[in-house]
C-alpha cells in the first residue's frame, strides 16, 4: 500500500515515521517540497563569480561535504603496487586486438597486507596506439563480461555477516559470458577505444562484513577498532579501485591515460560518479541507472531513498550519511553537486524509462541543476530542456543525458550514445 507521504508527515509520530520509511513514493504530487542547495553560493553564503572561483573555494568544499556526508574518505594512492602481467595476446577478436590481464597488487599500510585485483584490458589494434579507453568495475567477475575463453576466473572470497552468516563467492565457468550483453565489447574496440574491466568483488567483496575484507583493513591504522563515522564505505573503495586501476593505465604505453572514460551500471555507476569527482583524470564520467546515492535527487525521495539504500546496503556509504535518512535536508549537498564536480568534463547521465527504483527523472533534473556550473566554465547548460523524450539523447557541451526504454540495465543502445559522446571528446 502507498501512503501518501504529506499524510504521514503531518501525523508527526514517530511510529508513522517508521510507517514511511516502509513505504516507496513514486507520486510526485506527493513528493516533499524542497529547495536545492545552489551550486553557486558557498556555505558560507558568498557567491561564487568565475570558474577560478568555483575551483579554489566551491569545488573543494563541496567534495568535502561528499566525502564527510556521503562516500567517506579514501586514503590517498597507494606506497607501493606491484603489476603482474597474468596473461597477454596479440591476437583476439580475429586478430583485430589485444588482451591482456594484469594482476595490480596494492600493498596497505603493513607490509604483509595486500589485495590483488585483476584487470582485464582489450585493447584495438587499428586506429593507432595509443587508445582512448572506457573502464568500468563489473558485478559477477571479469569472465561473465565475455564469452572469451582465455579470460580468467575471479579470485573466490568467503566472508561472514554481522550474524554470523556465511558469504561465499565461487566463480563457475558457467557463467563466462552471463553478462556479455552489457559488456558490446567488439562494438567498443570497433570505434576505437579500448575497454578494461575489474570484478568489483576483487577491491571489495559486496556485502556488509564490517569492513572485515577488500582493500579497507589495508588501511587500518595498528590498534584502530572503531571506525570513524567518515570513514570510507564500500563505493569510495570500488572509486579509489577505479584510480589505481588508472594508474596502470598510465604505465601501459597502449593507453591513451589522458582519455579515459569511466563508466559504471547502477551501483557500480554510482561508483563511476564518485571515482570521477575524486579523481580528476578520468576525462570523462558515465552514469548508467545509477539511481540513489549516484546521478537521482535525494530530496526527491521518489524510488529509493536514503533510508532504503542505508538500510539495505549498511556498507555502501559512511555512517554520517545515515543522519539524513527520512533528513534529506538537512544535507549540505544533493546529488546534483556530484555531477558539478566532474564539471568541466564530460558527463553523461542516462536513466530507463521503467526504472522507477531509480527515479528517472530525479537522475535528469541533478544533471540539469549541474548546468551552472558548466556555464561558469564557458559551455551551454541543459537549463532550457524541460524534459527529455524517449530514445532521444540530448547533450549541451559537455553535458548529456538520455532515457532509454526499458528497464533496468545497460544495453547496446546506452553504449552506442556513449560511444558518440566519447567521439566529441576523447578523439
Ligand atoms: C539495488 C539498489 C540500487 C542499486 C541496484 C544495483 O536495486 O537498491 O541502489 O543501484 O541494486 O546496483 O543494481
């Protein structure tokens, strides 16, 4: 049953209160009133003029809320990583490219800590090297991206829940292939860009443990037992995998490092956002049905909220983000900050038409409230856009979005706007 949230608000008990956070809006006319923070005043009310203005004091404060609020803080790049090359061809995909598989062992702060996460990279022969390169964490193991036989299984991991629970994650070659249809590997090497991929599970296995596995303990001060309420959740740990995995990009002379377009699918898309507005290498940031905590308005609260995401995925995100369960205002930030921070790059955020969960059209109205900032860098804003059609992308610069049909998912057809998109920039 909907309850309409106007109802339960007024009723103020907080017996209701629990009622609401029960139950998912998808009504907009029952929606809460809320006014946006603005990108361009500072917290301390100051506007801010210029794109120098926005760089030296808007953009590190809002990057600050984010890590403090949302993410958490990552720990900076890494002492010491060490890169395997586990397996490499000259000839795949009929001789037209290049694979290789790269262990990139990153070592923590003790010497006996490390996490190994395997990267697989196909790279396209003709065009010229270096490449251009879209990456993306992936959710079931570098070998259910293709159909590929020489591509490696994942590494298993077990793990346990606050519970006592057992978690176990065991790759099966049955798999190899399962999720090829979001992966239109031939398509992207065809256009010219190479394509690399790490098992998410590899940095940080998906599941609340505590941070008992994945790259958080390497981090771990000797003696530290309580976490800090802005220490960094499991996205800023897929994120911060997503820079090391740049790193070796960086080394490997077929990439062209300062062309690389990170792109992710739903939670790994909020991974994508977070990575991109952390990390300013990444030249351009794609967003697939990232939905809540990624590219959709919190304030909303149409689909998942806050509370749901906090309550279903306690790991995601850092514990300060629980105070605005069902007190999305109170936050100094919205989601459409986020995407202000990747301004001046490329953004593309793309919804579907039947992802309610998602909320569509809170993922648009964040990328349209990002325009100013955009604007402050000299480029058009989606300002005049009221709404957009189905299947009919629209960009202004270097913003873009689209809604596709359909549900839940990235298909040929996202990856054939990105690719278009990527054309005006990373060319
Ligand atoms: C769940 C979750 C979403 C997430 C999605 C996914 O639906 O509620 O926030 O984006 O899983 O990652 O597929």
């Amino acid at each position: 049953m909907r309850v309409p949230l106007t109802i339960l608000l007024l009723s103020g008990f907080g017996l209701t209160f629990q009622a609401e956070a029960a139950t998912v809006n998808y009504d907009e006319a029952v929606m809460p009133s809320f006014t946006l923070p603005d990108p361009l005043v500072c917290f301390d009310g100051s506007p801010v003029v210029s794109a120098e203005d926005w760089i030296s004091r808007r953009r590190p404060e809002v990057l600050d809320a984010f890590r403090r609020e949302v993410y958490g803080r990552s720990p900076g790049a890494p002492q010491k990583v060490e890169y395997r090359l586990l397996e490499a061809s000259s000839e795949v995909l009929d001789g037209t490219a290049i694979r290789k598989q790269v262990r990139l062992v990153v070592h923590g702060l003790a010497p006996d800590r490390s996490v190994a996460l395997d990267l697989l990279l196909y790279i396209p022969k003709a065009g010229g090297n270096p490449a251009p390169a879209f990456v993306g964490l992936n959710f079931r193991g570098n070998h259910a991206v293709t159909f590929d036989p020489e591509v490696l299984l994942p590494q298993p991991w077990t793990g346990t829940r606050p519970n006592g629970e057992r978690v176990e994650f065991r790759p099966q070659e049955s798999e190899r292939g399962s999720q090829a249809s979001r992966w239109p590997i031939p398509m992207i090497l065809e256009q010219g860009y190479a394509v690399g991929t790490v098992y998410c599970g590899d940095i940080d296995p998906d599941f609340h443990d505590g941070f008992a596995n994945g790259v958080h303990p390497l981090f771990r001060q000797a003696g530290e037992t309580e976490r800090a309420e802005d220490a960094w959740g499991t996205i800023a740990g897929w994120a911060w995998g997503l820079s090391r995995v740049l790193d070796y990009l960086e080394t490997d002379p077929d990439i062209d490092a300062g062309k690389v377009a990170v792109i992710g699918h739903s939670r790994l898309g909020k991974t994508a956002l977070w990575a991109g507005a952390e990390d300013p290498r990444f030249a351009m940031v794609i967003s697939n049905d990232s939905g809540c905590g990624g590219a959709a308005l919190s304030r909303r609260r149409i689909g998942e909220s806050v509370e749901r995401i906090n309550t279903a995925f306690p790991h995601w995100f850092c514990t300060n983000y629980r105070a605005f369960n069902d007190n999305e205002d109170a936050s100094l930030v919205d989601q459409h900050l986020l995407l202000a921070l990747i301004a001046p790059r490329p953004v593309y955020v793309a919804s579907a038409e039947d992802d309610k969960w998602a909320d569509p059209r809170g993922e648009f109205l964040a990328l349209r409230a990002a325009s100013p900032v955009y604007k402050l860098f000299g480029g058009d804003g989606l300002e005049g856009v009221e709404a957009a059609t189905v299947n009919q992308p629209v960009a202004a610069d270097a913003m873009f979005y689209h809604l596709r049909s359909g549900g839940h998912d990235i298909t040929p057809f996202d990856w054939q706007q990105y690719l278009a998109a990527a054309d005006r920039f990373l060319k």
